[in-house]
C-alpha cells in the first residue's frame, strides 16, 4: 500500500496500512490503533483524503459568488463570452474582470434542442423535426439543472472530481437572442439609457485547464510508464470517485471526452495533484425513467482497465461514512 505523507508540521510521517476494517497510522515511528483520532488525522474533520485539495475549479460559495460579480463587471467592460465553437449548442466561454478564462455558461434556451440553439445541428434537426432528444428518459431543455445537480453530489460526498456549477443569470450581445428582444432593447435604449439585453438562465460552471481526454493520459502511462505505485493508487482513487459519481447522479453520457486527466511530472517534494481527475459534462444525467432501449453508450469506464479491480478498502470506507453522514 503506497503511504502519503501529511503536509501540515503536526504531522512528520503518515503511512496508510488497511487491514480488513481496520486503519493505522505511524508517527515519528510509533504506531497507534485509536479509530476516530487516525481518520481525522489522516483525512481531516471532513473525512475527505489528503492529496485532494481544493483546487480553482472547485470554489466554495462565498468565491464562486465573487467570480459571479466579476464576470457580470467583465460584461460591462466589454469583456463578452465568447461561443464554443465546436459545440452542438450554445456554451460560452466567460472572462472575468483580469480577462482570465473562469467559467463555461451554458444558457437554457440555447441548449441542444431549445428554441435558441446557435448551432446548425440543432437548426437542422428543428427544420427537418428531429427534435426529439436522443435520450427519451432525460427531460428536453434541463441540461443546464443536471449540471448543477451533479456539483452539488459531487460537493455533498466530497468528491472533488466535478467543476463547481451553480444556476446563474447572464446577459451579453454575443448570446444568441431573438431579433424581437435585440429590437426591444434598442428602442428602450433610446428612452432609458443603460437598458440592456434581457438576462439568461442556465449554468455557470468553473472551467478546469490543463486536462486531457482519459484516453491520451492512459495510453502515455501504459506506454511510457510514468507512474510509480503511490501515482496508480491515487488514479484508482480517483476513477472510483467518478463510478460513484455516474452511479448516483446515473448519468448517461459519460465518453471519454468529458473523463480528463491531467499530469504533472514537475511535482516537488510532498506536492499533490502529480495526477488528477475531473468529470465535467453532466447534462446528461437524472433520467427521470429507465432508458426502454438500448443506449450508444452507457459508461465508458466500463471498458477501462481501472474497471477490472476490486474499490479499495480506503474507498469504501470513506464513501460509507459520507452517505451515513446525517448532515
């Protein structure tokens, strides 16, 4: 079992030994069995594991309200979102007040089979009434609630693999309005000055950067063997995180493309994160009833090596502990 070392000063040397249901910690070479004292040692008041700290995607309330109000001065400032391009529907790209890339807005009415939707897929299925979603037990239009939904899973277990995502209200002349509400606000405009373009709903989610489809990642470690016991063990904790995610949320569209790694082999010392995780692209979770036919895809990770092993024991007792957690 690889042993990962605490980087606070209470704490010189931490080795994780599991044995059945038993966990112990050695200290400056004494060992000691008390149960509670060891998790909270190990894993914090919260229960959640060392080398997963919190990072910029992963703000809590108080920051992600604060980026909310930069973004909303970046608009004034002349700072639009810009569209994704190579998305199948409206996903923005938003700048806060420094022009620094923070989040990915994805309105309601342009999502893939709304009303709104920029794209010429989406135009093409309307014109030609293939509106119907791909998935008949996900409800049309309510992507942006399934993101928000797989955030907040993701911060009630403490998992710490989903962007932070909440509801949010934006407004911006690179959004894709109607041409009745971009004439409404310019003859209110006339007689009101400041008036602009009506707010839109949908889901403002932190951006992560410096990840790679899993794919990429898997086959370089394969490869080129990048990874020392302790890496492997903390990438198998981490793609556990994300079955549970799917399982929960029960998502239905998990490909390669929205599992990333990412690595970093310039890791110093007791430095986290030389390997990391996130699950972005919830939109298609929370069927509201069991798919009738057979899906294109239903999990992607199924097929992963990662998949062929048994959950750690670290895993299953810190997974139990948060779902029997009464708060």
């Amino acid at each position: 079992m690889p042993s990962f070392a605490h980087n606070s000063t209470d704490v010189q040397k931490a080795e994780l030994l599991t044995s059945g249901d038993t966990v112990h910690i050695v200290y400056n070479g004494e060992k000691y069995d008390d149960r509670e004292s060891t998790w909270e040692t190990l894993h914090g008041q919260d229960g959640s594991l060392l080398f997963l700290e919190q990072q910029s995607w992963q703000k809590n309330d108080f920051q992600f309200s604060c980026m909310e109000k930069s973004i909303e001065q970046a608009v004034k400032n002349g700072f639009f979102p810009s569209r994704i391009e190579d998305s199948s529907f409206g996903s923005y790209l938003v700048l806060d007040e420094e022009k620094n890339r923070v989040g990915i807005f994805n309105p309601k009415d342009e999502e893939e089979y709304a009303t709104r939707n920029p794209s010429r897929i989406g135009w093409f299925q309307k014109m030609f009434r293939l509106c119907c979603p791909r998935r008949g037990c996900i409800l049309a239009n309510q992507a942006y609630l399934s993101e928000v939904g797989a955030s907040i899973v993701d911060e009630c277990l403490d998992l710490k693999i989903v962007p932070k995502a909440k509801v949010a209200y934006l407004a911006s002349p690179t959004f894709n309005y109607s041409s009745a509400e971009k004439r409404k606000a310019e003859q209110q405009r006339e007689h009101i000055s400041g008036v602009n373009l009506p707010d839109k709903v949908g889901s403002l989610q932190c951006v992560v950067e410096g990840f790679q489809p899993c794919t990429f990642w898997l086959k370089v470690f394969a490869s080129k063997k990048l990874l020392d016991d302790e890496l492997k063990y903390e990438l198998q904790l981490l793609f556990e995180r994300v079955i549970i995610l799917d399982y929960i949320i029960r998502n239905t569209n998990r490909t390669a493309e929205n599992l990333l790694i990412s690595y970093n082999d310039t890791r110093k010392g007791d430095e986290n994160y030389a390997v990391n995780m996130a699950a972005v692209d919830n939109r298609y979770a929370f069927p509201y009833r069991h798919p009738r036919r057979r899906r294109p895809y239903t999990y992607y990770w199924a097929t992963l090596p990662l998949a062929k092993r048994p959950f750690s024991n670290e895993t299953r007792s810190f997974i139990l502990r948060r779902l029997n957690d009464a708060k």
